[in-house]
C-alpha cells in the first residue's frame, strides 16, 4: 500500500520503572549521548499492547513476565520529527500508545545483545530522561512523567 506524502505512524512505547521508581532508557547505536524509551511502530493488525511487549522485548529482551502493567496513558502522543529525519518508513512523526509498566524481573534479563538500535541502557530520574532525549520527544517525554508522576522516584513533576 503507497502511503501518503504526509502521515505519522501509530506506534507504542514503554515508560519502564523500576521498584524505586527510577525509569529504564536506552542509548541509541546510532546517536551516541542520544537516549529514548523503549518504542516503535505498530505491525498490520497489531494492538497497541501487543506491539508494545514485542518491542520492549525485541530490544531490551524483557519479556512479559518481567513487565506488570500499572496503566496505559489515557490517549495516544504524538511528536514531529525535524526535516532532516523523516523517512518513508516514518513519516512526518510518530503517534504513540504508551503504557506505563514496572520492572519485577531480574536486571540480568536486559541484554541488548540483539538490539539494532540500542547500545546501552541505565536507570535514571524523568527529569533526567526528559534532558536526555532528542528535543521532538523532550514535550512527549515530558507529558509522560507528569502523568504518572505519583509512580516515579522524583517529585518534581508533581
């Protein structure tokens, strides 16, 4: 199917906390110093938590039974990527289902052996993430960590 000159493509994402509220980003292969959540795009009829599982998984390797889902974000966010990023995979942005998810399983199970994307990975503050990321998902990042703020380890989103 051709898609159309301007679209932003559904996809999910993943806000990661461990048991002291700390939140799981991961740093990009390809943009050292350049950290992001757990995300990606929806498959052909996929629902937004199935494709969010299969992300996590794909790239960090957590699996489902190392997640326990506290809530989804109550709508979809969207970011625009800058000119120079857009592609014909992603289009002008992305809208993304995000779920908010606490880590129970062993840190041993991080392993982004097979992860294309991702280089490193840490626990860190929201505020730190939001510093941490690319400026078009800073605002997404954000709007996140004022959501559930009452999950994270800082209370300055409160």
């Amino acid at each position: 199917m051709k898609r159309p000159s301007q679209y932003f493509r559904a996809g999910a994402g993943a806000l990661i906390i461990n048991r002291r509220g700390q939140v799981l980003i991961l740093e990009r292969s390809d943009i050292p110093g350049s950290w992001q959540l757990p995300q990606g795009g929806l498959d052909e009829e996929e629902e937004p938590y199935q494709a969010v599982i299969r992300e996590v998984e794909e790239e960090t390797g957590i699996t489902a039974s190392d997640l326990q889902l506290i809530a989804p974000h109550p709508e979809p966010l969207v970011y625009e990527l800058p000119l120079q990023a857009r592609r014909n995979k992603t289009g002008r942005g992305q809208v993304i289902y995000f779920f908010l998810f606490r880590f129970i399983g062993d840190e041993n199970r991080l392993d982004l052996t097979h992860s294309k994307e991702f280089r490193n990975w840490r626990w860190t503050t929201a505020r730190r993430m939001v510093g941490l990321t690319v400026e078009f998902r800073a605002g997404v990042y954000r709007r996140l960590a004022e959501h559930f703020a009452q999950f994270l380890s800082e209370d300055e989103y409160r």
